[in-house]
C-alpha cells in the first residue's frame, strides 16, 4: 500500500477516538489516559464492579430536565491510583499525599514485545536501559509509564487479566505483565523516579502472590498508577502527566483522572 | 502592631495549611481546592454522605501490610462537578465532557462583604464589573471562580448551608449564596467564559426551587464547579485551573479533583 493510504489510515484511527480522549488547551494537547467507570469497568476478581444507581432523570414536575446518580465501587478497580497507605503501614492516604508527586516529566517505556510473547513478563532493568539507550538516562523525578500492550484488550477480562473467574479462584488465574521487584528498587535508588504508571490491573504480575513491587514503591512512597489506558498514543518522552485521585480520606487508593499534556 | 509581626502571622497561617494543600512542581505552586470525602463532607440534604468501608486493613498472613477499602457516594456532593446532563437533555456526561473545558486560565471573584451580609445574595453582573474595573474585562475562555467567603463555614452544615436537617424539609430550610441566571447568562453571552466554580453546595443560590442558573449553564455546556475549597489562598487573576472529574460513564456529576497552578 502507498505511504499516504497508510498515513490516511493512521489519521483515522487516531481520530477517530471518542471525543474526550482529545483536546487541546493553550498550545497543549490534552490526552485522556483513564477508562470510564461503568458496568464494563475491570476491577480485581475479589471486588465487585462499578455500581452506578440512578437517581432521577427525566422531567421534573415543574418543567427543567434533571438527572442525578449514586455510585458504590471499591478504591482499586479501573484507571485508580495507589497510595502508599495501600501496601505499608503508617504511609500516606490518598489525601494526604503531596500534588507534586502526581505532576510533571513523564516518559513512556514500551515493553510490548515482550509482554505480547509471555503474558507472565516481568519487567527488567534491561527493558527500562534499552529505552535510555535510545532516549538518554531518565532524570530524577520522572513519572515512568509502562507499556506493555495490555490497554488493546480492555475490558476483556480474560484477555486483559488471563481470566474473567471471580473470587478467590479468580486471583490465582490472573496472566499479566509487572514490574520486578529488583527493577522497582532499581528505579527508586538509581534513577529517582517520582511515580510509575501501568496499562495492566496491577504494578504486580498477574502471578504474584507476595506483592514485593507494591510494598518496595509503597514503603518509598512512589505513587503507582493501574489500568492507565491509552498509552498506545504516547511518545517515548517530552511531555507532562497530572493525575488527580479523587481526594478519599484516609484512602489507601482511589479512582484516578490521568491526563497527558504534549506540546503541539 | 509592626509590619514585620504582620507579616510573620501572613507566614504562618499560610503554611500552616495541611501538608497537601500546597506542592509545587516546574516552578509552579500547586494548590489543592478539593475538600476530602469522609464522614464530614457535606452533600445535599436528600442525598446520603460519603460512606467507606473498610475492606482490609493490617497484616497479612503472608507478613506485609494491606489495606483497601469500598465507598458509596452520591455524584452531586463535596467538592464535584456537575455535567451539562445534570440540568439539560441530550446534553454531555462527565465522561463526554472534553477536558479543554475544564483547564485553563482562571480567576476568581470575589464577594464575601455582600454574601457575608445576606445569605440570599445573588451574585450581581455588577459584581462581576467591579471585578474588571480593577482588572480588565475577563477573556473569554475564562474559568470564573466565585469567593462567597462560605468556604470557611465548611464542613459546619447550618453555617455553610443554613441547615442541618436532611430530605426535603432540610432543602427548604437552604441559605447561601449563588450566582444569578441574569449574570450566568451575560457570563456566557457576554464574556463567553470556560467554566464557572463557586465556595457554596450549589451554583444557584439556597432558596431557589426553580434552578435556572443550573439550566442556563449546562444548556450552554458550561462546567460547574461546586463546594471549591481554600478559595481564600487564590489571587484575583493569573493562574490556571485544572479540573478533572472522577470519569463516571453516564455521570450527572461527579467527584472533582480541582486544582490551581501558580507562577512563583
């Protein structure tokens, strides 16, 4: 096929994103990395899905339209933010956590390669070193993302997390990619990183059971972002993430609106 | 008292705000003006308050420390955002909103001696020119912030909304401060503003039973910003608003994170 039948391809698949994905504000364009919470929403096989339960809508008896809803859900399911409270003790809530760590320079790191050929991939120091040998060594305080394919199955279930059993049963069934432990500490001692990012349920492998990534980030306090979506439409570097958790007290995590600023 | 004592007491209230209220990144001062969610968070009174449940919390068997829990809430409560859907048929959910719409260039107005006065005062076209007289006439594309001074009431129910009493008795009993739908609707003709946030529970004042400052905005799409916090710690003009909903599919409404970028 000609190169400008390819181009025109591409230009329509990025555009045809739904609209909110999109947008642009003084020179910046706005990129949506977070999934809507609704009855397709993946949380962990131990939690119960997104509830959303309406409230009114319709006309009211004195003429004006008027909707409203309530909603129940578990902190971590969907795009969601994990506070250090989550995973060691006397760690900060969701509250109580500094802005700044959830703002700035962010990089996305593609492991998707790998991650497509073993679904139990655990990400190496080699993966983030082979990204610096293209791009330079990350500077301290960068937001690191994580892209191990992953977004292109949600929200299938047993595509994205290897199973769509619940329960206890489910736990042990779940085939993702994560981050390793020696990698995690790797990347606190020696490349400073504010926070880490994943389009995977879990900074976790799937086959974890001991949860070693979480507790080395948590106990640092290094914020953790799960089931970031669309990093397909990140570069490698060159722009700024801010994520804001909604503010739950004494959260240990909640759901998260993430958004990438690139310049034009 | 000398200058300096003063200025000393500025110092310390300043920064004797909670740890999370300030951060600063890229030489810009964050400022949270989201209120937690707990058991003090003020909603309407026909809706229930903000409910956690703790899942776990403590050790594990396996020996490392967890915690998670799951809440309910309704979408119109605390700091929040209202959707054009709220008020309007066939108009954008939280989840359609493009995010354009609720970051940029804000400023905020301030009426706390007229509101401070009258709990039913009703934000004035002429409270607005007061404004650019001193000012300059608002661009357009402005995010318009609304300083009542009821954000020091907070989370004191009978004095930031006149009443404690819940169902529908306790919305009759409703007194503070809105914005009037003369001004909402030469806001948005005349000055062709971004988005609109205010210090009280609802855009339009407590005694209204017919909401047209609601009708008014979310038939023209404008994002409302409800319950915004520390709007005392905002100058007039000169800053940028980033406001990003909990992405509730289908949503009304819903939990807002909303903060504000300074210039050092």
């Amino acid at each position: 096929m000609k190169n400008y039948a390819w181009a025109f391809i591409a230009f329509i698949l990025l555009f045809a994103q739904p609209e909110s994905v999109f947008a642009q504000v003084s020179g910046k364009k706005i990129i949506d990395l977070t999934y809507s919470f609704d009855k397709e929403t993946i949380y962990w096989p131990t939690e119960n899905g997104f509830q959303l339960t309406v409230g009114f809508k319709g006309e009211t008896e004195k003429g004006y339209h008027y909707e409203a809803n309530t909603f129940c859900a578990a902190e971590h399911g969907g795009t969601h933010f994990d506070a250090p409270a989550h995973f060691y003790k006397n760690r900060a809530t969701v509250d109580q956590i500094p802005l700044d760590k959830l703002i700035g320079e962010a990089v996305v790191v593609d492991i998707v390669q790998a991650c497509s050929a073993n679904a139990d991939y655990l990400i190496s120091k080699e993966d983030i070193l082979r990204w610096e040998s293209k791009n330079g060594q990350l500077k301290p305080g960068t937001i690191v993302l994580l892209r191990t394919g992953y977004g292109k199955f949600w929200p299938d279930r047993t595509k994205y997390m290897g199973t769509d059993k619940k329960g206890s049963d489910g736990v042990k069934m779940l085939h993702f990619p994560g981050l390793s432990p020696l990698t995690a500490d790797w990347l606190i001692k020696e490349r400073k990183i504010k926070a880490v990012g994943i389009d995977t349920p879990s900074i976790d492998f799937g086959q974890s059971s001991t949860y070693e990534t979480h507790i080395i980030l948590t106990k640092e306090e290094v914020p953790i972002f799960e089931n970031v979506a669309n990093l397909d439409l990140l570069p490698d570097k060159d722009f700024n993430i801010v994520a804001l958790p909604m503010k739950i007290g004494g959260g240990s995590g909640a759901p998260l609106r993430i958004i990438a600023l690139l310049d034009q």
